[in-house]
C-alpha cells in the first residue's frame, strides 16, 4: 500500500476498510484514526478508495458522520468540473431510465443564472427543465435529487402524494433534500471564515 502522504514514519494509527455509501462514487472508504490527529479530518482519493483521516478518539457514530461530510465535500469539489447542457440533458435521460422507467423525457435541460430562490424549475407544456448555476460544485447526488424532482413534474404536477411517492425509487432523496436545508440556513447566517483544506472535528 503506498504510503500515507500525510503520516510521518512511525505515526501510529488504525485503518479500517468498508463499501461506501451508495451513489459515492469510490469502490470503498478506508478511515485511518491517528493517535497524533487531535481536532481536524481530512480526506483524499487513493485509485479507487477514499481514505478519511480522523482522530484516534472519535466514536463510531462520530466517524461516521465525518466520513459523510468528507465524501461530500470530495464530490463537491469533483463536480465543480462543471456539467455542460448537452451532458446534465444527456444525465437527466440517464436518471428518468434508471427510475422512472424512462418516461419522463424532458425536451430541454439546462443550467440558468437567474434562479436564486429555487434550485430548478419545469414547465412540463414544454417540456423544459432549468437547474440554478447555484447548484454547479455541489455534489452529484445532490444534482441527481433536482433533476430527478424537476423529472417527476413532467409527470405529476405539484407536490401530492403520487409527487412525492415517484421520488422514493431514488435512495438519496432525504440526504439531498437535507443538504440543501443546511445550504439555505448556512446563507442565512453571518459570515464565517472558511476552512484551508481541512475540517476541525470540534
């Protein structure tokens, strides 16, 4: 195994390895817990495994809530390779196949730069779907969820019942929804610097 670029020789940590989250994007999740990590979390892509590295005395429900948010904050700075109109129509196509058995079929999907109060918008007579450029670099299942909501209206308007039951097939609809909540009340708040490429575990 190559060696841990931020691991000094003689470091002790444990490693553990597990299959990720659905929808991750890696083949598995390693977490290294180092007895010399004390506050911070961080994470890299190692081929085709995420590597998180957390304190050595964090719990098992802590670690798995970091691991979460640095899968996230890896897949939103993967994303910011930023999706061209001809590919978010050709992924909505590829959602609408995967869960809705390939029925809705939107005429135009494209991203606009003048909704910021809504993440998207349709107009099924149409058959037009909009997504904000707000959403560009956040992570991809979180692009999935809008589109995939922004879909379901081409087949049920509103937000009813049938709305909301489409939505089930898709595995990540609660986890999106949520990080979208936490994007809106994060605006609402005073401004706070930022990180450098590090998160502190409190």
């Amino acid at each position: 195994m190559p060696a841990d670029p931020l691991h000094r020789a003689g470091t002790p940590y444990r490693s553990t390895t597990s299959q990720p989250p659905s929808g991750s994007g890696a083949s598995a999740i390693e977490v290294r817990r180092s007895a010399r990590r004390r506050r911070t979390v961080s994470a890299y892509r190692e081929g085709d495994r995420t590597v998180v590295l957390i304190p050595a005395r964090m719990s098992e429900a802590e670690e798995q809530r970091w691991v979460n948010v640095m899968l996230d904050k890896l897949a939103a700075q993967e994303s910011k390779r930023t999706l061209g109109d001809v590919e978010l129509a050709e992924r909505a196509r590829r959602l609408s196949d995967q869960y809705f058995g390939g029925r809705a079929r939107p005429a135009s999907v494209r991203w606009v730069t003048n909704q910021n109060t809504r993440w998207g918008s349709c107009t099924p007579a149409e058959g037009s779907i909009r997504l904000s450029h707000r959403l560009q670099g956040m992570p991809e299942y979180v692009v999935d969820y809008v589109l995939l909501h922004e879909l379901a209206h081409l087949l049920v308007p509103g937000h009813g019942p049938r709305f909301w039951e489409l939505l089930t097939a898709y595995p990540r609809t609660e986890r999106a929804r949520g990080y979208l909540e936490g994007v809106v009340a994060a605006e609402r708040l005073p401004h706070v610097p930022g990180a450098r490429g590090e998160s502190s575990a409190g």
